[in-house]
C-alpha cells in the first residue's frame, strides 16, 4: 500500500512573507523555499519575523535539500538564521545561489554550508523526490517553478511567477514544459495567490522603461530612483538610460550595492565603462547628469531614502533640485511608512513621482488570466492555493471551482496543517509545530510575546523607576525613594508628581515596616501595586513602574 505524501507548509499561508513548504514521504522530506517576513506595526523594534523550524529540526536527519524558487527575501531570508539548525544542501539557480552566499557571509556561515548550483531544465535526486527547475518569469532573474516528483504522481509548485511574453531578459516562461506536464498527469497544483483579486494579465516589464524613458527625457534635475534591491530588471533599466542620457549613477543602501555588484559578476548586468561613481564623488558631477538609486521603497527606517527625507544622510541632501522615483509598489501593512517618506520629500521641496496605477511598477505576480492559463495547462487532480493572504486563498479556490474543479478537489489549509495526499484522495492532517519567531539585531527567537507586550506598554504609557535604598536588617528606608520618568510626562513639568510619587512610595514602604514584612519581593509589590492605583486614579495612565531596591 503506497504511503501517503504530505505536504506542510510552515509559512506563506494567511501572509504576504515567510514562504516554507515541506514534502513529506516514508523518511524523506525536502524543503522549498525559507523566507522571512516583515514585522507587523505592534512589533516594536523587530527586525523581521521568520518561519517557526521546530518540526525540521526535530526531523532534521530525514531532510535531503532545500530548493529555492527565487532570491526574494520573503522566500531566502530566513536561511541564515536556520540553515545551521538543519544542516540541509541548499540547490539555487546561479543568481539566487550568490545572493544567498552573500547572506551566509555576512554570518560567516558559508563555509558550513553546501550549496549547489542548479540550472533551470535540470533534475535534482534528492531522496525519493526528484526536483525539475522549470523556467518563469518575475521580477527577479532565474526564478524557477517545481515539478516534484513523488512515488504517488508529480507536484507542481509555482513558485512567484508571471507570464511575460517580452521579458528584459530570457527566455518568457516555459509554458511548453507545463503542458507537457499536464499531459503526462499532475498529481497537485500549489500556485501563487498573491495578484488573484486583479483581472486580466500582467503588464510586461518593458512599460516600466517606457515610463522612465519619458522620466529621464529632458529633465533638468537629480534624478533619485528607489525600488526593490532584488529587482535586477528594474535596476537594469535604470542604469541603460542613464548611459543613454550620459548621467552618472550612483547606488546607495548595502542591499542594492551588494546586488549590482553581485549582477555585474555574474554577467546579469552589463555596465557600461565609467557610468558608475562612488557615492563619495558624487559632489563632483552636475546635478542633470546625476542618478542616484536607492533602497528604501518600503519606508523602512533605515534604508538610504529614508535617511535622505530626514537629513540624515551623508552624502545626499535631498531639495528642490531633486526628482525621486519611487518604482515599487506598496508591501501590505508596509503603506503607512512609505507614504510618511513621500510627505517628508515634498516637505523638502523635492518633484515626487509615485503615482499609484501608472506604469513606474508592474508586479511579478500572475493576475487572473495567467493563473488560469497555469492551471488550465497542468491540469491537476487536486489544486492547493499558496502564498497569499486569507482572501487570497478563498478566491483562488473559487476562481478554480469556476472552471470546472470538483470542489472536493480543492484544499486551503493553513501554517502547520499538512495536506495529506493519496492518488484519490486528499486530506488534512494533524497539525505540526508552526508560527512566527521573531529576529531582533543578533537575537533570534529571545523575543517573545511578553517582551513585545512590554515594549508597547512603554510605548503607549511610558516608565516610571522607583529607587529605594533600604536597610539590610529591618528593610526600613535609608534614602529616597528616587523617581525617574521617561515617556511619562514631560520632565520639566514632573516635579509636583515626582513629589505625590515619592509620597506613596514612602508610605507603601513604612506599611510593609509596620507590618514586619521584610523580602524584598514583598516590598517591590506593595510599592508598585499603590503608585499604580494612585497614577491611575489622577492621570488616568498605566505606565510601566519598575521599582529598584538597594540594600546597605
């Protein structure tokens, strides 16, 4: 009796981020794709959040590769920061092999790990699955679908793809292979939800350079371009029309030096001689023959545009003189930020284009009629939506059922819900260990939901330190009670409630004296429990109160 496969995704599903499917079958297991997440809003100070490996871990000796569809983060991210925990081969096409190689680098991990360079037509043994790259398109060069071949019929997994039938680079995706797939019988299909919601089919990349073309055009200003650092194509572009209208680029934020210095080895991107300068002689070029790109279309805080809209860049004073590009679309939860930096720009008196639908972004992602298009030419028995939110899922299943797919046939399932799969039938399994783990500078996982509940109580109250110095043989008070503020109230107006909060400690202090009581524990207690109740009573706040005993 054939044993079943299981499929068991442990991240990307009810989320944009932290792509992770497991295969499961007899005492193998391969893995596609480990990306990481970007934190949410009430995550203060989080870095970003990754997928929850406890069940790999555990599982680790049975895991035969990790095969990566493409160099985005939210689907390599999380790799070095859980690559050491399972020890498996990782197989990439060429681009996304060296951008990973840069990440374990910066860990000094690599030589620790095996990778493995694949290229999109070839095979893969790895246990009882056998792994074809398949070539598509998106935003990123040598992206691969998978078709996973298993003792009980062949998987198809997408991956993050589109159908684009002018690419900047390449060959379009290789729709002839996915039909000769369907033929040959498609036991499951996983394909990306994410542009579900937009009918008709995705614009080609080469709208984006038209665009810019016109942008570029007889302009008289700086041009400052931010997008994606992993969007080779979009960089690509850049740098032609700048040769072509005889400006200088200049790249500022690692993430996109590393990428274009990573492209231009690898033979990605053609430079030509003398267009790039250092960031540091930029002062030595004329502001019209300048272009500068950038990190930072997501708004995050510490990406090179940010630093420009709040003046705390080096070498880039962003004013009037300035047009800034912004070439990305917004990541869901991420809008907020992004347009606080476009504010801040104008503030500065800067020309900002981002206009939303127009053609300075065209998304990776397969909208409706492409996804059709996939689906109608594998064919597959059973059809499992990936890599989307919630609604994502629900109207990828329901765009599926339209065309005729048994209902019975389709399953949404959930992070940490295998998906069990027999030649006839599928079903859900028992749930594994899933979740968020959260990264915080070196620190992965030692942040957990108390740690984040206290960085928002002082984010929405505020602290108050009470500092006691008491006698070691009766507790009773030697000096103070000191009292510190911060994110309470302003310290200049503080004194008259310092004084009140001195008052109540003290008093707390000669009723535990009173009373006998002499643990530290006890006391500590007893202080916070009534500044507590009198804060609440005359401020109406809640600020967090850390009493502090020293003993003499």
């Amino acid at each position: 009796m054939a044993q079943k496969l299981k499929i068991i995704p442990l991240g990307g599903l009810n989320e944009i981020g932290k792509n992770l499917t497991a295969y499961e079958y007899g005492r193998d297991i391969i893995v596609v794709d480990c990306g990481m997440g970007f934190p949410d809003d009430d995550m203060y100070g989080i870095d970003a959040v990754i997928p929850d490996v406890t069940w790999l871990e555990k599982n680790k000796n049975r895991i035969r590769g990790i095969f990566l569809t493409h160099g985005h983060e939210d689907h390599i991210g999380a790799l070095p920061y859980v690559i050491d925990r399972l020890g498996a081969p990782i197989y990439a096409t060429r681009l996304t092999a060296g951008l990973v190689e840069l990440k374990l680098q910066e860990r000094e991990l690599l030589e620790k790990t095996k990778l493995i360079t694949v290229e999109a037509g070839e095979t893969v043994q790895a246990g009882c699955f056998k792994v074809e790259f398949i070539h598509v398109n998106h935003s990123i060069a040598d992206s691969v679908s998978f078709a996973i071949r298993t003792p009980i019929g062949t998987v198809v997994q997408t991956g993050d793809f589109k159908i684009d039938v002018t690419p900047l680079q390449g060959e379009m995706t290789d729709l002839t292979r996915f039909g000769e797939l369907g033929r040959e019988g498609v036991l499951a299909l996983l394909m990306d939800s994410t542009n579900v919601e937009r009918p008709g089919w995705c614009p080609s990349e080469t709208r984006v350079y038209d665009r810019f073309d016109k942008l570029f055009k007889d302009c008289d200003k700086r041009i400052i371009i931010t997008t994606f650092a992993s969007n080779v194509d979009r960089i690509r572009q850049i740098i032609d029309l700048a040769a072509r209208y005889k400006r200088k680029v200049g790249i500022t934020g690692r993430s996109m030096e590393n990428v274009v210095k990573l492209c231009v080895e690898l033979g990605y991107m053609k430079v030509p001689e003398g267009v790039l300068i250092d960031m540091k002689r930029i002062a030595s070029v004329p502001r019209n023959k300048l272009v500068i790109i950038s990190t930072g279309s997501q708004g995050e805080s510490m990406s090179a545009l940010y630093r420009m809209a709040f003046s705390e860049h080096k070498q880039v004073d962003v004013g009037p003189g300035d047009r800034v590009i912004i070439s990305a679309s917004a990541i869901p939860g991420n809008e907020r930020t992004v347009t606080q930096v476009i504010d801040e720009l104008f503030a500065k008196g800067a020309e900002v284009v981002y206009e939303r639908g127009t053609d300075l972004h065209v998304s990776g992602h397969a909208c409706q009629e492409e996804l059709k298009m996939m689906y109608a030419l594998v064919k597959p028995k059973f059809f499992i939506p990936v890599h989307g939110e919630r609604r994502m899922l629900f109207k990828s299943a329901e765009m599926i059922r339209s065309m005729g797919h048994e209902a019975k046939n389709v399953v949404i399932t959930e992070n940490g819900r295998p998906v069990e799969l027999t030649p006839k039938t599928a079903r859900l399994g028992e749930p594994v260990p899933s979740g968020k783990v959260l990264v915080d500078g070196m620190g992965v996982g030692d942040v957990g939901s108390v740690v984040l509940r206290d960085r928002k109580h002082l984010a929405d109250e505020g602290m108050v330190v009470v500092i006691m110095t008491l006698s070691g043989e009766d507790a009773s008070l030697v000096s103070g009670p000191d009292i510190i503020t911060r994110g309470f109230v302003y310290e200049k107006e503080s004194e008259k409630v310092k004084e009140e909060l001195r008052r109540v400690a003290c008093e707390s202090i000669e009723y535990c004296e009173s009373r006998g009581i002499t643990d530290w524990a006890s006391i500590k207690s007893k202080v916070k429990t009534n500044l507590s109740g009198y804060l609440l009573r005359t401020t109406r706040r809640a600020p967090m109160i850390l009493p502090v005993i020293m003993e003499v």
